[in-house]
C-alpha cells in the first residue's frame, strides 16, 4: 500500500481510498504518465509499456511497470495500521473464545451412583436399596451407611458381600469388592419403625472421589385397608354372576 503526493494540490491520497487514482481534493489522476518514474519525455516510445507506444504526461495506460514519483511512504498491506489492529482483534478474540471453551467443558465424572427403592413399606417389611455403582478406578470401593438410618431399620444383607466392614461414630463404612465395570449392588434394610425417613447412600472411592444418592420412604404401621366396592358396583357384579 502507497501514499501518494498530488502533484498539482500537494494532498497525500492512498490507494485504499475509493476515489483513488483520482485525487479527492483536486481530481488529479495519479497514475498518468507525466508522474512515473519511467515517463521517457513528452512524445517518446516508452520502452516498458507494452506495444512501446508514444506516450505523453496525460496519458493513461494500464501499465504493470508504473512507478509514481511523489511517494510519500509505502506500507505492505499485512503491515498497515488498520491491518495490524484487525489481525490482533483477531488474534485476541481467537484466544479468547478458545480459552473460554477450555476452561467451562465438562469434566466427566470418575465415580457416578445411581439407586432406587420403593418409596412405601409397612413395618416388619424388607426394603431393597438397588444401586448401580461405575467407577473408572480400579480400586476397591466404599458404601457408607448413616446410622441414624440403620437406628430405625435393621441391615439385613448387602450383595456382593463385604470384604470388610468399619464402624465409625455416625456411620458404616462397608468395603466392596473390586470390580471392573458397572457393579450392582442391593442393601435389605428391615423396617422397624414408622415414620417417613430419608435414604441416604455415600460412595467412595481411595483417591477421594465421592457420589451421594437420597431417597424417601414411608412406613406404615400397617397395610392400608382396601376401600369397600360402592353399592351400584356391588350390583353389577351380582348382576354379572
């Protein structure tokens, strides 16, 4: 990119100006002959222009070889003001978007739970805690149990059986075996007494990794009774006998 001297007003005039190659203040045109470097006199062959025609100081050709006298400065065009700004916006925008999308991607879990359970029970029945237990490491696995839980309800059996089991102040600490793989594993509880109680179960793992799974479970004293069938119920199904 050229910035060029007007020889008749003396304004500069890039060439990324719309109006170039005519001056915008004068209307000068900047690319004729009289201004090249290789103007060779008025009415003399120019030997670069092709077919080496006569040329004079208003002539216009569209000559490959023109070369303006009255260059103020030259810039490369990936070197220009307005093209370093754009290409750093660029630069800092790229690096931006890129840093944003590293840092908020989701970071998969190492140890994930899942479980179910009925959510009634009458007392004296067995309540089965299923869960699905997928951990990347190859490490044993621990099931911990909060005794508040087991203070109205008695453990009857875990499956797959315990490697060991460690009693702490406020819960159990149950060690699984290792597995690879998704592991299932089934807590029984009994129920013992009535009330609504939350279910609660905590995995771990050796390197710290830990997931929670929580339900809730009513227990009833007793079954509920059946509601007794309405009359014209009653009279359809003798009818229908």
């Amino acid at each position: 990119m050229q910035t060029l001297l007007c020889p008749r007003c003396g304004e500069w005039m890039d060439e990324t100006h719309p109006d170039f190659p005519r001056c915008v203040f004068c209307g000068e045109h900047l690319l004729r002959c009289g201004v090249c470097r290789h103007f060779p006199g008025e009415g003399q062959s120019c030997r670069l222009a092709k077919g080496h025609p006569v040329v004079y100081d208003q002539t216009v050709l569209d000559c490959p070889y023109h070369t303006p006298r009255f260059v103020v400065r030259r810039v490369h065009p990936v070197l220009a003001p307005h093209a370093r700004w754009q290409m750093l916006a660029s630069f800092v925008f790229t690096l931006s978007v890129a840093l944003v999308a590293f840092l908020s991607r989701p970071t998969p879990q190492r140890l994930l739970l899942g479980g179910s359970a009925p959510t009634q029970a009458v007392v004296g029945d067995t309540i089965e805690v299923r869960l699905l237990v997928n951990s990347e490491n190859q490490t044993p696995v621990r099931l911990r149990l909060d005794r508040r839980m087991l203070a109205v309800s008695q453990l009857v059996g875990i499956d797959p059986q315990p490697t060991r089991v460690e009693q702490k102040p406020k819960f159990y600490d149950i060690i699984l075996p290792t597995r690879q793989g998704v592991q299932p594993v089934t807590v029984r509880l009994k129920s013992t007494q009535a009330g609504e109680y939350a279910l609660k179960v905590t995995v771990m793992t050796a390197n710290q990794d830990i997931a929670e799974w929580q339900a809730k479970v009513v227990v009833l004293k007793q079954a509920p009774s059946r509601r007794p069938p309405r009359r014209l119920g009653v009279l359809a199904m003798a009818l229908w006998r």
